[in-house]
C-alpha cells in the first residue's frame, strides 16, 4: 500500500475531512489533496503534522517494514561484534 492510500485511509478512519486535516496541519487543501492522489510526497515535518492532526501513525507504518529494517539492524550488529572481537 502506498502512501496515498495510508493518508486517505487514516484520514477516513478518523472520521475527518479534507478541509480539516489541511486546516490543522496547516497545509493548503489542494496540497493536501495531491498527497491523497500521490502526486506529491511528503516531507517527515508533514508527517508528523498528519500524526498530530490525529491520523495515527500506525497508518503510515508499515510493520512488515519494520520487521526487515530490524533484521538487517540486528544482523549487522552481530558483524559488527564479531569483527571487534576478531580484532582485538
């Protein structure tokens, strides 16, 4: 899912309209439609004006995502230690 359809999801899930989500994030209507139709992409401090706007951030997070990202993380600590250990 991308992220026009997170933001339009969320924004229907918290019962608001376009014209309040825009108001309160503080961005004008029609750039706040276009990030609904996903020709514009936001920016993190958007993000996090959408978040406090009451879209929760678990409609912007894909958990799947999240997941791989901490694998990877993991993973690469574990390199990192074996490489510290062999070197000492």
């Amino acid at each position: 899912m991308i992220f026009a359809d997170r933001l339009r999801d969320a924004r229907h899930a918290a019962g608001l309209d376009v014209a309040t989500v825009a108001r309160t994030t503080g961005l004008h209507p029609s750039s706040y439609y276009r990030l609904e139709q996903g020709t514009r992409q936001p920016s993190w401090t958007t993000v996090e004006r959408l978040i406090a706007a009451g879209l929760g951030l678990e409609h912007f997070v894909d958990p799947e995502a999240i997941r791989a990202a901490a694998a990877r993380l993991a993973e690469s600590d574990d390199r990192s230690s074996e490489f510290y250990r062999d070197s000492c």
